[in-house]
C-alpha cells in the first residue's frame, strides 16, 4: 500500500483569476505582504501497487489523463509507503 499527494497548479505562463481575487481580498484586509497568490488542487490517495516505480508510473498517468489538464496545468506528487 502506498500514499500519495498530488498537486496540481496553473503553470506559470497561465492567468489565475482565482489567484488574482484572493490576492486583493487579503490586501482589502490589510495583508500587504502578498505579492502573489496561485491556486491550484490538492488530492491525497491511496494505491495498491506493487513497487514504489509501479505506483509512480501510475500515477503520472492518472495525472496526464485525468487529474491535471496539462496543457495550462503542472503537476508534481510524492509517495511514501503507507
């Protein structure tokens, strides 16, 4: 059994909006300080593989195919066993 994070974020070249909104929110409130803010998607998983390379392998597919749109959209996991 092995865990996994993935994250998912805008890549860089791409606008966020969301980004953007949050960004003048935290200033409205007084939050200065940011000079930037990107939101992105964070997912926790659990998968039954057999090795370490075999859960990575899948999981950069379930990334590619459904996850993460890669054409406007990065993404990067970590696995452990769990």
């Amino acid at each position: 059994m092995f865990k996994a994070i993935v994250y998912v974020t805008l890549k860089e070249s791409v606008l966020d909006p969301q980004g953007n909104a949050v960004k003048s929110s935290l200033h409205s409130l007084g939050f200065d300080e940011v000079s930037d803010t990107r939101i992105g998607k964070y997912m926790e998983m659990e998968l039954n593989a057999p090795s370490l390379e075999a859960a990575q392998e899948r999981l950069k597919e379930m990334c590619e195919k459904l996850l993460a749109n890669t054409v406007i959209e990065d993404y990067r996991f970590e696995v452990t066993e769990g």
